[in-house]
C-alpha cells in the first residue's frame, strides 16, 4: 500500500483520513502489482506463493501483459504521474520477462486503432442456439403441519 503520510501525527492528535484520491492510488498501485506478480508467476520468474513451485505458462502471462496494456491505453491522461510510472515500469518489468523466457517480443494486442465506429467492427458470428424448455421438477409433497408450539413466552 502507498504510504499517503510523511510524518506521523503528533501525539494526541487526530490521525488523518486520506483522501478518496490517495486511496484510489492506492488501490491503482495494487490491482498493477497483482497483475504484474501474476504475470511474473506464469513465468517462472516467482513462485507461486501457494505451492512454492515455479512453472512456466507464457500464453496466460501474455493475457496479463494484454489485460495491463489495455489499462495503459484505457487510462491514458486520466492518471496521476506516479500511476502513470507504476503503470509503466510494471509493464516494462513482465515485457522483459516474456522476453527472457520466450525469447520473442510480445506482440501488442489486436487494437481497434485504425477506426472507432461500429460498422467496421468484424460481426461476431451467430450460432444458433435451439431452446429448450427446462425439465419439470417435481413438486415437494407439502410439508405436515406441526403440532407443536415453536415458541412461548413466560413472564
């Protein structure tokens, strides 16, 4: 967690609340760090934390490199700079890692760069899906009324 504070507060006084920006920087920083820790595991480059063991899975870490890359151009001019930094050290960090382990630069993403408007994205193709009527179930006898009190109330 980003430390929002540079001095602590005197003895005595009220400690101080951060503000809604600083804990969405905050929660910025972790969701990077989660990403980017994920995508190093799926490269070999840690362990997992679980297991100890260390294992290689390039295509999963590509999503992660994908999925960061897709924050980076989502959030582009909406962050502050130092989410900004993390944002791309954290991205140059798994980058060098796919790099290591694979021997290939990531390939960038499919992106939609080229045009914006609905039509020029490809359709996805329809397949038809036959619908079924659910099976009936059968209804539960009732249940037998209860000839006993549940409850009772003495003073």
């Amino acid at each position: 967690m980003v430390n929002t504070t540079t001095n602590p507060p005197p003895a005595g006084a009220p400690e101080r609340q951060p503000s809604r920006d600083e804990i969405f920087t905050s929660l910025f920083a972790e969701m990077i760090q989660q990403q980017a820790s994920t995508a190093l595991m799926l490269l070999g480059k840690i362990p997992n934390p679980d297991t100890g063991e260390r294992f290689q899975e390039p295509d999963s870490a590509r999503i992660y490199i994908y999925q960061m890359e897709m924050i980076e151009a989502r959030t582009q001019g909406n962050l502050t700079p130092f989410e900004n930094d993390y944002l791309s050290k954290g991205l140059t960090t798994i980058r060098q890692a796919f790099h290591e382990v694979t021997g290939q630069d990531i390939t960038p993403a499919p992106s939609l760069e080229t045009s914006h408007s609905p039509d020029s994205l490809s359709p996805v193709p329809s397949v038809p899906i036959e619908a079924e009527t659910p099976p009936k179930l059968p209804l539960a006898p009732p249940a037998p009324p209860e000839s006993r009190k549940r409850y009772s109330k003495t003073y």
